[in-house]
C-alpha cells in the first residue's frame, strides 16, 4: 500500500450519537429537507445550499459537478445553468439527475433522485433578476464546458459581453440569454443520512407512493 493510500486508510472520524428515527422526520420529505436545511443555515455552515449533481452520459457513464440549490418546494429542487453545457445536454438525453447536500460539519448528507425538467421562463427570468450583474454577465459570456484555448480568450467573451451590455457595475437590464435557465429535479426518493458511532449510521428513505409517501430504514 502506497504511502497516500496508508494515510486515507487511516483516517478516522468517530461519529456523534444523535439519533434518527421515523418519528423526527414526518410524512413529507421536502419538508424534513428544508429543516435539516436551515439547520445548516443556522449553524453557519460553508453554502448550505451547495450540491452535486449527478447525470448520465450518452454511453451510460455517471457525471458529476458542484451546483448551488437556488428554490425548492413540493415540486422539488430547482438549479440553474447553461442548456448547452454538459450537465444540460446529458439531461436533454436522459432527464435524471441525482442530488446529494455533503454536510460533513453536522455529520449529516441528503440524497434526492427524481426525473427532471426545466422550469418555466417566467420562473428562470425573476430568478434572472435577482442575479447579481456580474453573474449575469458571466453567463453570457461563457460558451460553458466548451473547450477554449486560453484564459486570455475567456476573457475576451467577458469584455465582448461587457461592451454589448455594460460592465458589471452598470445600470440596466441584461436579458437573460435563450441558453440558459432553470431545472428541476422532482424527488422519487429523499434520504436523510445521520452519522452514528461505531459507523452504525441512521438511513431513512422517503419513497414515492402515490400521492403520498413511503418511509424504510436502511442498514448503513
């Protein structure tokens, strides 16, 4: 065993004993999410809100990137991005994403799956709006997962952008480009994961039944 795979195998972290039980978490795992969530929030957590998200390849390989939550409710987890980016383009094939929130400080993760579509315009615009100027920007300009050939070239795409509409502490409106836009994955199963000592860890899955609901624990 090589000198780094000696170091990983001997890391360790023993877990506290807060419990999960079918009691703590109710009948709706949205629900029980947004809890957990702003316990994250309130505990001063590094972006709570930070995911990675998990697609499918045309040749069926699993892909995956860091993606900020941007809404959630009863019909699920919104993000957004660039349509003809990886993650936008493997999704158009195949319209299912996994999630999963890495809380490691609370010794907590939360893992979603679901089909996914894109939310309405209307939607992705006043979110659009709320974007800061610079981020606006930046999404005009990047041909996002697209090779370029240098820093210097995505530079060029900022300033370009910045000309056509104005630097990022400008005045007015920056439309939001046809490219891009919102998704949203709506959860078939939720998992909430608690860390327990002796890696005896509590699994609660929610699971579509219905209309409603289905909870079952699983062995760690």
């Amino acid at each position: 065993m090589g000198d780094t795979s000696a170091r990983l195998a001997a890391l360790r972290r023993e877990y506290g004993d807060a419990g999960l039980d079918v009691g703590d978490v109710g009948e709706d795992p949205v629900a029980a999410f947004e809890g957990w969530l702003q316990q994250a929030i309130d505990s001063g957590l590094h972006e709570p809100n930070a995911m990675v998200v998990s697609t499918v390849t045309p040749d069926g390989r699993p892909d995956s990137r860091m993606v900020l939550l941007k809404g959630v409710d009863a019909r699920g987890f919104v993000f957004y991005t660039n349509y003809g980016s990886a993650k936008g383009e493997q999704l158009a094939a195949t319209p299912y994403a996994a999630l999963l929130f890495p809380w490691h400080d609370l010794q907590r993760q939360v893992r979603v799956q679901g089909p996914v579509a894109r939310v309405t315009r209307e939607e992705t615009e006043a979110y659009w709006a709320q974007r800061p100027r610079g981020s606006q920007l930046g999404a005009v300009a990047s041909p996002q997962s697209r090779e370029v050939a240098s820093r210097a070239e995505l530079d060029a795409l900022q300033r370009e952008a910045e000309e056509r509409h104005g630097d990022a502490d400008a005045e007015g409106d920056v439309p939001v480009p046809e490219h891009w836009g919102g998704y949203r994955v709506a959860p078939e199963t939720v998992e909430l994961w608690q860390g327990r000592k002796g890696r005896m860890h509590d699994r609660l899955v929610f699971r579509r039944d219905g209309e409603g609901w289905r909870v079952v624990r699983l062995a760690p």
